[in-house]
C-alpha cells in the first residue's frame, strides 16, 4: 500500500485507474509512505519493505519514502531491528 500525504481530503484510488494522478502527486513532493500490513513481523516482511522502497525509489525517482508496518504478533529482537533502520512499526 502506498499513502501519499497531501493537502487534500482522503481520496483512495486505483492505481491501474489513476496513473496519472499517482503520478502528478509523487511529482509534487509530498511525504511518501510504503506500508506492509502483515499479522507477524518477521525477516520476511522486514525485507519486503526494505526491497519495496527500494524498487519504489527507483521506479519513481523518489528520494525519501517512510516505511510502516502494520502488524499484530512481534518479536523483540525485529523490532529492535527496526526502530535501528527507521522502519516505523505499528501493532494492531
């Protein structure tokens, strides 16, 4: 999931059906958000955030992204992980 923030009201859209829009807003410099909703936090959703800005930065040239993930079971040693390489965490 991508959360572009911006100065207008909450609009979700369907990138297939708004590229354009995507586009125009990823060129107006706003705050750039990934977000990986899993139910457990591990490696696996850790390196799917890190690839996923990554290929984000490099497809769309843009050059600071905040990383989330939302998530229900944790694990101390991840999180720590995490907190260490600014990827935000969210439990639910």
């Amino acid at each position: 999931m991508v959360r572009i923030h911006n100065d207008h009201n909450r609009v979700r859209l369907k990138y297939s059906h708004e590229k354009e829009l995507f586009a125009k807003l990823l060129n107006e410099n706003y705050e750039i958000e990934i977000i990986e909703i899993k139910t457990n936090l591990n490696r696996l959703v850790i390196g799917q955030i890190i690839v996923g800005e990554y290929m984000f930065k490099k497809k769309y040239k843009v050059n600071k992204i905040i990383k989330t993930i939302l998530y229900h079971n944790g694990d101390d040693a991840l999180e720590t992980f995490c907190k260490e390489t600014e990827i935000n965490l969210v439990k639910y």
